[in-house]
C-alpha cells in the first residue's frame, strides 16, 4: 500500500526558522511588555541561543505583512461605528526620507466607544497634520471625541465632543500653581473642579445605564450643572489674565463649549476622552523602553502589531495565544477575502 505524506503547513516566513510560536512569543515581549529587541538578543544569548536583533527586527515586519488585513478589516468595523474616540503622541523615526533623526513624527490613535466590538488601531504619520485623521476615517460618519486639538477640526460627516477630563485637568494645574496658602483657602481653580467634579459623579452613578436611560438622566440632572458652569466661566472670564493658568484653562473651557457640551445630545457620547488615552498609553510605555523606530517601514509594523495586540486584550484575548493563532492560520488559508478573515477577528475568533 503507497505511503501518502501529508502537504507541509507553509511556514509563516519563508526560508526562515521562526515557528509562529516563537514569532508570537518575540512581539508579544516587545510590544506587550515593553521587551526592546536589543534585551531579547541578550536574553535568548544566556539561554544559549544565537539570534542577532537584526533578525528579530525582520521577524516584526515580516509578521506584521501576516496581519495587515486583519488591521484593514478591523478598520472597515470601526468606520460603522456611530462614536469613535482618538488620540496622538510623538514618535521618533531615525531614518525618514528628507527629515532629520531628531524630527517629531507622530502615532495616531483611533478606537470604538462603549459600543460595538472594542476596537484599537494605531495610525505612523510623519506630522500632526490634520488630513491624517480625515483619511484614516473617511466614509465614518458620527461623534469623534477628542482633546481638542485643531487637526480633528473640519471632518466631513464627523462631529467633535469634547473632553472633561482634559478641562479638570487644566484647572487642577491652575490650582496647583498657586501658593500653598490661596490654595488651601479656596481659589477659582477649586471651584471649577467641584463644579466639574459633580458632572462626574452623576457619570459615576449611571454608568451602567443604557445610552437611552442615560440621556434622559443627563438632561435631568448634568443640563442644569453645565449650563450653570458655563455662565460662571463667562463671569469671571474678563477678569482673569488671558495668559495666566487659569485663564488658560476658561479660554479653554469657552472655546471649546460647543464640543463640551455634546454629551448632552446622545447617550453614547462619554464625558471625557479617557477610554483614547489609556489605549494610547501602552504605546508610550513602550517608547520609553524602546525609545525609537528606525525605519517608517518599522513604524508602521509598529502600528499594526500595536493595534492587533491592543484590540486583542480589549476582547479579553490572550495576546501570545492569538498572534499564534493567527500566524498558524493565516499563511495557509485558501482565501484571504473578508468573509474569511472575519472569522479571524478578536471579537469572532474562537481559540484553540
């Protein structure tokens, strides 16, 4: 009887020696805890392995072509969406065509709000220009909760929110500006986060309520508070140096009423863009540890792996287990087409 041997898996690099464990296990250390490749060489050397950074840097963009469609469909998911919330942070790139090692480029960050799948993609540009985010979101049509920064501005089909958080955040620093005795005696900067503390509490106590519920509950209990706030920062607004940090922080706050305010108009929309910095902030934990990526074509692998591995943890995935699976899957399915790949996604996939 002939003896049939079965077709080889394809490997997950061709001609090369990592197993997709090992390519899931060397980007889950960079890029979940925050490992540089230049320690891992030092650490697979003790363990008496022989592999040179170089080859672990092609390992990351060679894995990150793997899950360039995931990204892409993910993206697709997120531009349904009827609230998004995004963010930005420097980066360095050392070797950008025409720029100087030490310019400033910059990882955007784009993520779902509290409904839908959990969704977290990271977007390399070489600047903050605003045409970024317009291209990266075009055809989303809906709220986009932000900081405040001008390059979110004029998006077609797109209304900004504003941030709370970033406003306390901007009096808390007035407060702490001041002496220590008129900042135990009661400021301005004070009462504007008690007033702005209250607006909170409220969120605090119907958090677990349905957008619905919570819109009605906004406008029967936060309305009166904001709009109360709003006519205090106008007050006192003339009387403030505009360059101070307090006049800093109502120039703000008066600037930015429209947006602010917005979460009085649907119950999806968060009062701050909270859920957007704390996604951004395994990105800048990284940075401090890695601290640059030398190519644009390795930061924007960066971007790809950071946004599997942080939309993965976001649907309460193992990150290793599923950049395992996906590297054992993904190079040899018979078709790459979006019903395919849907099976694939953090919120469907089903792991082994």
């Amino acid at each position: 009887m002939p003896i049939k041997t079965a077709k080889a898996p394809r490997p997950v690099i061709e001609k090369g020696l990592a197993s997709p464990s090992a390519l899931a296990y060397v980007m889950t250390m960079k890029f979940v805890d925050a490992v540089p490749l230049y320690r891992q060489e030092q650490h697979y050397a003790r363990l008496g392995i022989d592999i040179s950074r170089g080859v672990l840097s092609n390992w990351m963009l060679k894995g990150s072509e793997w899950l360039e469609p995931i990204k892409e469909l993910m993206r697709k998911s997120l531009l349904a969406q009827g609230v998004l919330h995004a963010d930005e942070t420097t980066l360095q790139v050392l070797k950008e065509p025409g720029r100087a090692a030490e310019s400033k480029s910059f990882m955007w960050l784009y993520r779902t709000g509290s409904q839908g799948p959990p969704i977290v993609l990271y977007d390399y540009q070489e600047t903050r220009e605003g045409q970024h985010p317009r291209d990266f979101l075009k055809g989303f049509k809906g709220y986009l909760q932000t900081d405040g920064y001008a390059g979110y501005h004029n998006m077609p089909d797109v209304i900004l929110c504003g941030c709370w958080a970033h406003l306390r955040r901007k009096f808390d620093e007035a407060l702490k500006g001041l002496p220590a005795k008129k900042r135990a005696s009661g400021s301005r900067a004070q009462e504007a986060i008690n007033q702005i503390r209250q607006l909170f509490d409220i969120e605090r106590q119907i958090k677990r309520c349905t957008p619905e519920e919570r819109l009605t509950l906004r406008n029967q209990r936060s309305r009166k508070i904001a709009e109360n706030f709003h006519e205090w920062l106008l007050e006192i607004g003339p009387g403030i140096l505009p360059k101070s940090l307090l006049g800093t922080a109502v120039t703000y706050g008066l600037n930015q009423w429209e947006n602010l305010v917005r979460f009085l108009e649907d119950g999806r929309i968060e009062l701050h863009n909270n859920r957007a910095e704390r996604s951004i902030k395994p990105f800048v934990i990284g940075r401090k540890n890695w601290l640059f990526a030398n190519t644009p074509k390795g930061a924007r692998a960066s971007a790809t792996i950071y946004s599997i591995i942080e939309t993965a943890k976001e649907n309460r995935l193992n990150p290793y287990a599923y950049l395992n699976h996906l590297f054992e899957i993904l190079p040899n399915l018979a078709s790459r087409d979006d019903a395919t790949l849907e099976e694939l996604l953090p919120w469907n996939v089903k792991l082994p």
